[in-house]
C-alpha cells in the first residue's frame, strides 16, 4: 500500500484550504471551526484516494472528485441520512459488499438517489459505512430487493486501516 506516514502530509496552501472547504460545506453544510478558512488543512495519499485532515482529525476522504467524511468524522456523520441494517448484514459490509434491501432494518431522512448517507447497525447505532444511495428515501424505504446502497468507505477498508494507525 502506498501511504505517505503522517509525519509526511502535505499542508495544503490558503487557496487550496478555501477552495477544498468551500466544495465541503457546499455538499455538507457548515460545522463551525472544522469549515472555517483558518482551519489547518493537511492531507495524506492512499494509493488513488486523498485523507484531508482538518486540525490533525483524519476528517474527510476524497475518491474520485467526490468528498465524503470519514466513519471518525462524528459531527457530519450524526447529519446525514442515515440507513440502519441488521446484524447479519455486518460482514458483508464489512468486507465491502454493498448494501441489499433485504438488511435494511431503516431509513431515517428524506433523500435523493445518489446521495450520501451514513451506514449504522441497529443494535447498538455504531456506525459502519458510507454510501451513494442508489434511489430515493421513499423508493428505498419500499423496495424489498435489490442494491440499495454503494459501499464507499467501510469499516475495514484501506482508509478505516489507516485512520486507524494514524494519531489523532
């Protein structure tokens, strides 16, 4: 795996700081001095994939041209639309499987097809993934087969790994 050690991001210059917060904000909304300009922003490569850091919390992943927060970026997670599973469907997202209508236990918000949501067990709310819906809240809320949900980033994976062994 190709990981820049922490001790090696980059710290992204004020324009870069600006304009990567003002694509956030745009997709997430504000959430006060974690959005804001003076924040120090640092970011860190994952083979294809960016961990920006915003005051040394490993906050936001980049895949694609898309941003998602990541499973540690509480105060966007508690935000977002989020879709409650069973206890079977654990290992299957855990393992980067998709998320079927059949393990959905839930779906709290209104949202549209290709929209970010946060991924919980229904046990204990701990949250797993983050994923592009592949319909809308009340399609999804609906259908009983079928893909509902893209596996983004998940408990697991090759960021999750590298939150893990990263200071925070």
């Amino acid at each position: 795996m190709n990981v820049l050690p922490s001790t090696q991001r980059k710290r992204l210059k004020q324009k870069e700081t600006r304009n990567f917060l003002e694509q956030f904000t745009k997709e997430y909304g504000s959430f006060g001095k974690f959005t804001e300009e003076q924040t120090g922003v640092e970011m860190s490569e994952i083979n294809e994939k960016v961990v920006f850091f915003l005051d040394n919390e490993p906050s936001i992943v980049k895949i694609g041209a898309r941003l998602y927060p990541t499973l540690v970026f509480k105060k966007v997670l508690e935000r977002l639309p989020r879709v409650t599973v069973d206890m079977g469907a654990i290992p299957h997202i855990c393992n980067g499987a998709d998320i079927m209508a059949p393990g959905v236990r839930n779906v709290q918000g209104d949202f549209l097809a290709g929209s970010v949501v946060a991924v919980a067990e229904d046990k204990y709310g701990k949250y797993l993934a983050i994923g592009e819906t592949t319909m809308d809240s009340d399609e999804l809320r609906r259908t009983r087969q079928g893909k509902v949900i893209r596996n983004i980033h998940y408990v697991g994976d090759e960021i999750w790994n590298f939150l893990s062994t990263t200071k925070r």
